[in-house]
C-alpha cells in the first residue's frame, strides 16, 4: 500500500495514470480460482518475475494503455493456455473493473 500511495503522489503531481500491476499480482494471489499456486509469480529470489509474473505485468500494461481486455490475446507459447487465460482475466478485471 505504502507503493502505491507513493505512485499516486507522483500520478497526481503529473496527471499522468498509474499500471495497477501491483494490485494485479495480490488480486492473482486472493483469488480462489487460482490455476496455479501464485508464488510461481515470483523467480527464486523473490523479487523477479517468473515468465506468469511476466505475462500478468504484460497483460495490465496492456489494459492500461489500450483500455481494452487483454483476454484472448496472444500468449507465450511456454505458458499453459488456462493459465494465460487466467492471468488475462485477473489483469482485465484489476484495470478495466470487469
């Protein structure tokens, strides 16, 4: 919380829009419909992302900027598809509210 307070100051001092990533990944980690155990967000030194914490980064950035559903989008082949989807569905709802 103390992170994003800090970006909102800084939002609301350059009227520019903020990326709610880090909502996004405690949103993927609460959820109950998880696809997979969400510590796999995070490398082995957890501060990195793992190719998931990635795709979920990703995903809300594009939201973010396209104000649009990243749902359905292209994905890394590396990456199961329902968990793409899943991510994609966590990252839609975090930015865009649904």
């Amino acid at each position: 919380q103390t992170l994003a307070d800090g970006y909102a100051m800084y939002q609301q001092s350059t009227g520019g829009s903020i990326a709610p990533v880090g909502f996004a990944w405690k949103d993927a980690v609460d959820d109950p419909a998880q696809t997979f155990d969400t510590a796999g967000l995070w490398a082995g030194d957890g501060s990195h992302p793992t190719l998931h914490g990635s795709y979920l980064t990703a995903a809300v950035f594009f939201a973010q900027l396209y104000d649009q559903s990243p749902e359905g989008l292209a994905y890394p082949q590396e990456l199961p598809a329902e968990d793409a989807a899943w991510l994609a569905s966590i990252a839609a709802a975090t930015t865009l509210g649904g």
